[in-house]
C-alpha cells in the first residue's frame, strides 16, 4: 500500500488556480490591464456576469472580485482583452430593496491597449513581454485570500491619484534623461514638484531599485 | 538727443526686432540641434533666452547679413511638422539644395558637429514639407577676417535623422511636461579648444542656478 502511494504521489501534478482576487477594502484602486475574461459560473446563464483576470502594470496578476456593478461597468466602458482599466472602490451604495446587500459603487476607466502604452513610456521589459492571453491563465499558486501588503511601507493608495501620477511622469522623464539616476536627485525632484509620495512607493510599483545610491530599473 | 539715450534706443530696437516667432508649444531645430538639451528646456520653461549686449549686436549683424540671398529662390523658410519648428536659410526647389549660413568669427575646417545635425533636421523638415533636398552646405562666413568657406554637409539616412530628431523633441517635450532638466552637456567647442559650450550659452545663469529643476531668478519685493 506504502509503496503504491509513493508511486501516484511521484506521478501527481499539482492543480491549478487562478489568481487570487484583488481586495478593494485593502486597496481601493486597480490599474491594470485584462489579461482574460472567464464567465462566472455563479451567474446566469442567459445574463452571465464575468470575472476578471487582470495585472497590474507591474505585472502581478490577479482576479477583479465578481462585483454586479463592476462587472456592468467595465463591460459598459467596453473593456476587453487587453484594454487598460482603471477601478475604484468608492464604497457601498444603498440597497434596491428589503433584501440583498448593499452594492458596491466604483469608478471605472478603460482605455486601449495603444492609448495606454504609448503613455507608458519606457515600460519595463519583464512588463513588454508579457502578451494578454485568450485562456484564463493558470497560475501556480493555490487559490487562496489575497495576502496582504506589508503595513511597515507606505501604501500607494495613502496618496492621491493626481500625485501618484505626476511622480510617476517625472520619474519616467528622470530615467529617460538621466542613464544613472542618483537616488537624492530621484527625491529631489519629487520633492520640488510637490509630490508627497516617498521613492521606495514609486520603486515597488514600477517596479525600481535603489541601488548603490542609484535608481535603476530592476 | 544724448548719446546715452541713443545707445538705449539702439538696444531696445534690437531686442524689440526679434528674428524669432517660434510657435508656441513647438520645439526648433536650433533647440535640439545643440548637444546639451537643457538649454532647450529652460528656454522654453522660462521663456527667457537672455543675450547679453554683445550678443545681441553679434545676432542683429548675422540677422543682417541673412538677408543677402546666394540662391535667390526661397529664404527664410519657416516650416512645422510634428511639433518642431524650422528657419531654413535658403533652399533651391530647382536644384534640391539646401544652405544655412553662419556667421561667425571662427570659421573650422569641417562642418560643426551640431550645424551638420541641424541642416540634417531642416532636411527632414523640408522633405515632410514635399521639398526634396539633394544637397546640403553650409556657408561659414567671419565677420572679422571677412572670407567665407564653403562645406558640404554629409547627409544622414533621412530615416535616422527622422527618428533622432522625434527622439530629441521627445525628450525635451518630456521634460517640458514634468518640469524636469535635463542634465549638463558641459564640453569644450573642439579638442584643444579653451571655452566651452557652456561659456557662450544664453541661459548660463538660470542653467547653472538650478538643478534638477528649473530656479528663476525672484522678483524683487520691499521685504
């Protein structure tokens, strides 16, 4: 019996699963783009509701929560395969009737893949490479609650889009025009435009480096 | 009349007689001829390209002189595409050829490394306009030793000046958008040369004030 166990155990591959979900509590805001669309099997057939497989522009994947109202949205704005998106939990709205929840209220943006990348300059390559897919990506880890983000680093989602945003183009510009980026002259520059974002924010979400007092891409 | 009054007279016509009218929002070839594009940035940032009075006499006799046609077919041609903005001296829509003139007080032996990227951009600016360029020179003329010297200007692959012309206007455009400079190119003219590039530039102070971002000079005030 031991001996026919060691045997199914050494031909035994593990199974897949998908992504795991982004939390809107714990970060309100996606940028992203969809990798797949996969049909919820919770929903209707003849109104089928969809869940998103999407990533961040840093390339992390994850799946957009099977939210009504998000779902419509993003269909609505014509989100594809592909497209850019933009959610943003805005809290939870008041409910249609007696019974049910409270939906959850977001903003939604999408954008075309030609649109997006050409206002992402220079992104980095690991991000390039990687193509949207028509199948639902399989990833290796175990379906399980998104684990969440080391409290210790400030958050992104702490700032506001607009300084985000604008930090993010002045950091583009600094690594577009300066081949070794000193680190003081990264801060300085955020700092005299205003942003109150830190530095080590930015290098976690597009995906940087401080290294040898230089930032570089990593 | 005082002399003085006529001395300031003579300095408020030259700077009121601007040879420039760059759109607004454009990038010139000039700009992004230079090798050190921060210039590029703080003048279009600021909206300053300070001159000092020397200068500024030196601009008004080369303005001057400009005037004179060699070809007599078309001068001063000021052409658009893709947001950069070009002067092009005189250009011969017979015989395809293209002449920018320089006045100068020091005339080289070969074509400045900058003059040949900048008769390179008008090219691609003349050819986007459907005026074919067959020829390039550019015309060297010392002001002070009175001789003239004429070099042929090696044309690049139209393609490649293209690209690193949209590359350049890119950058500095970029720049412009987030308020950032561009770092320093501080180099000598030419080996052997004493000055640099930095010691004849317009915006010398405003360059050397800031860093990483643009410092103006503040306005005076009581307090």
């Amino acid at each position: 019996m031991e001996s026919l166990k060691e045997l199914l155990k050494s031909r035994a591959k593990p199974t897949g699963g998908f992504a795991p979900f982004w939390d809107f509590k714990q970060n309100p805001e996606f940028v992203g783009r969809v990798v797949a669309m996969r049909k919820d099997p919770r929903s209707d057939e003849d109104n089928p509701r969809y869940l998103w497989d999407v990533e961040t522009l840093e390339g992390e994947k994850y799946t957009l929560p099977s939210y009504v109202v998000l779902d419509q949205a993003l269909r609505e704005q014509g989100a594809e395969v592909g497209k850019y998106i933009y959610a943003h939990f805005i809290g939870e709205g008041k409910k249609a009737g007696r019974g049910g929840r409270k939906p959850f209220l977001f903003e939604v943006a999408v954008m075309s893949q030609e649109e997006a990348e050409a206002h992402l300059k220079a992104p980095p390559k690991a991000e390039r490479r990687k193509k949207p897919e028509a199948e639902p990506k399989v990833e290796e880890k175990p379906k399980e609650e998104p684990k969440p983000k080391v409290e210790e680093k400030p958050k992104a989602e702490e700032y506001s889009k607009d300084d985000f945003d604008k930090g993010r183009s002045i950091l583009n510009t600094l690594l577009l025009v300066y081949p070794e980026l000193e680190e003081a002259k990264a801060r300085k520059a955020l700092e005299g435009q205003g942003v109150k974002v830190p530095l080590e924010v930015f290098c976690e979400k597009m995906g940087l480096k401080i290294e040898g007092g230089k930032v570089r891409k990593a | 009349m005082r002399p003085e009054e006529i001395v300031e007279k003579f300095y408020s016509a030259l700077l009121g007689d601007s040879p420039y009218s760059q759109p607004k929002g454009s990038v010139s070839v000039t700009q992004l001829s230079f090798p050190c594009l921060r210039r590029a940035v703080i003048e279009i940032l600021s909206g300053i390209s300070g001159i000092d009075p020397g200068g500024l006499i030196r601009t008004w006799i080369g303005k001057k002189c400009h005037e004179t046609s060699i070809l007599k077919k078309k001068m001063e041609l000021e052409l658009q595409w893709e947001g950069v903005y070009g002067r092009v001296d005189e250009y011969d829509p017979d015989s395809f050829v293209l002449i920018d003139k320089k006045f100068t007080r020091s005339v080289p032996s070969e074509v400045r490394e900058h003059h040949a990227r900048q008769v390179n951009y008008y090219r691609v600016l003349l050819e986007k306009n459907g005026m074919p360029v067959s020829e390039m020179y550019v015309v060297y003329v010392d002001v002070d030793a009175a001789f003239v010297r004429v070099l042929p200007v090696e044309m690049m692959p139209l393609e490649e000046a293209e690209a690193e012309l949209v590359e350049r206007r890119d950058r500095v455009l970029e720049c412009v958008k987030t308020g950032i400079l561009p770092p320093r190119e501080v180099r000598f003219w030419e080996e052997g040369a004493r000055r640099t590039v930095c010691d004849y530039c317009s915006v010398f102070s405003v360059c050397f004030a800031s860093d990483i971002t643009l410092v103006l000079p503040k306005p005076y005030t009581e307090e």
